[in-house]
C-alpha cells in the first residue's frame, strides 16, 4: 500500500507518538519540514537513530539530531563536490592538452573516430555528442563564439561543455598511449587505475550534485588497491579490504594520489573541521561511531603519514 499523504501537523504528531521522537519544538520543527521535506530529513537520516527492532527511536533521540546529521552530511557534500570539481577541472585540461598535442587543434580530429581506441562500441556515441557540443548546441556562449568567429572549436574549449560522465567516457575511449601519458601526471596512478578513478568519482560526483546521502554512501564497484590500503593496514576478509573499497573513505585515498599534497591537506583539514562541528552540535553520535559509518578506520588520519609516490 502507498504511504497516505500527511499534512506537516500529523508529519510532527506521527514521530512524536507513533516513533517516540522528542519533538521540542514544534514551530522549528513544522518549518525545517516546509524547507526540507519529511523524505529528504526524516527518511534520508533517520537510520542511525532507529531501533531496528522496534522501529522506533532510541530513547532521548530529538527532532535536532536528525537535523544535525542532515547539516553535517550537507557540509560534507560541499567540501567533496569542491575537490571533486577540482580535479575535474585538472583532468579536462591534461585529457585535451595530450589529446591537441598529438592530433592537432582542428575539430574534425576529435570527431575522427581513428582518434579513438576502435575495439570499443561507445566511439559513435561520444563523437555525436562532441559534434553536436560543437556545431549545433547553443547552451555556452564561449562555443558560439568559438563557432561564429574561428569556425572551429578546438577541444580545449569543448571540453568545458562535457560532463563528468562524458570525460570519463572521453578518457576510455583514448589509445592507450594517451591514456598513459595522461595518467603520469598523477603520482602512482596507472592508466587503468585512472579509469576506474574516473568512473567511481562520476558516481560521487552525482550524490553530490543531486544532494543525495553521501556519509553513507556505498558504491557497487570497487576502488583500486593502493600501497596506501596496505600501510594504513586496513582491515581485510580474506583478500579483500573491508575500508576503502566502496565507501567514503576510499574516495579520501584517490583523493590522496589525485590531488596535490597542498590540496589534499587543506581537505583533510576541512573535514576535519565539518566533524568537529558537527560533533559539537549533537552528541547522539560519537566521533569513533560517525568515522565507521563513513567507512573511515581509527587511524585515518595517517593517510598523510606516508609519501605518495611510494
């Protein structure tokens, strides 16, 4: 059966009675629901602080917790989406240098699919997409110019009109010869590894931007092994890593090998600021607690400890 639609009223009476949420006040929490939605509040953070036998809340559990949580999984999305845009904007800017470097500028070489690593079926695809960016699309001012006045748009310039999806489909479909030339500009990054970097940040990337749960997040595939897995001895099933894989915290090491360490310093300590607020706004979720439920070990913090490459 469908859930029945609820006014905000009996949103607020029914987590107060049916769930034994304390609910303190009930004019905040009536207008956090008309800015946020009972879905994306209520069902989206409501796991950590639910019995799962009973269903209902833990005893003293408030309307702010939950809130608390929500703020801080906001926060976090900021900071990742800033570094993950970041790099972003470092691999269009080497994926079109090598790309220019060995072919040209002229856009017919981008849309030549012998450019292109001819054993894939996705090459059609790609150059449709390409040439409509270039010849047809009206959405960026700067292709039109580049369209009107030069008659040509070189890639350095397409490039910025291609999603994080499409860079990732780009960088697939290159020789391998420019896939490696690329990925030496990341320490200990090898072309393959760097495929799949692009294709699982591609996935952050949208929880981020669709402001989806991402202190959870769990992904289907899996990150590379790296030499930091094994120094930072995470725990292990077998051969198989139980942290880093498909979690939070193995985004934190690709950012590690794929970010400067200038850069990735200023992440580590801005996140470590977005958990100490948070930590100080509510104390229903410790520290240790909130680092497991991201998949991050005790001994995160020594993710700098070690010298990249190794």
């Amino acid at each position: 059966m469908s859930k029945p639609f609820l006014t905000y009223d009996k949103q607020i009476e029914n987590l107060i009675k049916k769930k034994h949420l304390q609910v303190p006040d009930l004019d905040f929490a009536k207008s956090v629901l008309k800015d946020i939605g009972y879905f994306s509040l209520i069902g989206g953070y409501k796991t950590p602080f639910i019995n799962p036998m009973t269903r209902i809340y833990e005893k003293d559990t408030t309307f702010e917790d939950i809130l608390a949580l929500y703020h801080f999984d906001l926060a976090l999305r900021e900071l990742i989406f800033k570094y993950l845009c970041q790099f972003e904007c470092k691999i269009r800017q080497q994926l079109s240098y090598a790309f220019c470097n060995k072919y040209g500028e002229q856009e017919s070489a981008y849309l030549n699919p012998n450019h292109f690593n001819l054993t894939s079926k996705n090459i059609s695809y790609l150059i449709r997409t390409l040439s409509y960016n270039a010849k047809s699309s009206k959405t960026h001012p700067y292709v039109i110019h580049q369209r009107n006045i030069h008659h040509n748009v070189p890639l350095w310039v397409l490039v910025n009109t291609l999603t994080y999806g499409q860079i990732s489909k780009f960088y697939t479909l290159l020789p391998s010869q420019l896939q490696s030339e690329i990925s030496k500009e990341f320490p200990d990054v090898n072309e393959k590894n760097l495929e799949k970097y692009l294709r699982i940040l591609t996935l952050f990337r949208n929880v981020c931007a669709h402001n989806e749960r991402l202190y959870c997040f769990r992904l289907q595939i899996d990150f590379p092994n790296t030499t930091l897995h094994k120094k930072l001895n995470l725990p292990k099933k077998g051969d198989q890593y139980l942290l880093g894989k498909r979690d939070l915290f193995g985004l934190m090491i690709a950012f590690r090998y794929l970010l400067s360490q200038q850069d990735f310093l200023q992440l580590k300590r801005s996140f470590i600021h977005v958990l100490n607020q948070y930590t100080k706004s509510s104390h229903s979720i410790d520290m240790l607690r909130l680092l497991n439920m991201m998949g991050f070990p005790p001994n995160w913090k020594d993710i700098t400890k070690y010298h990249i490459p190794s």
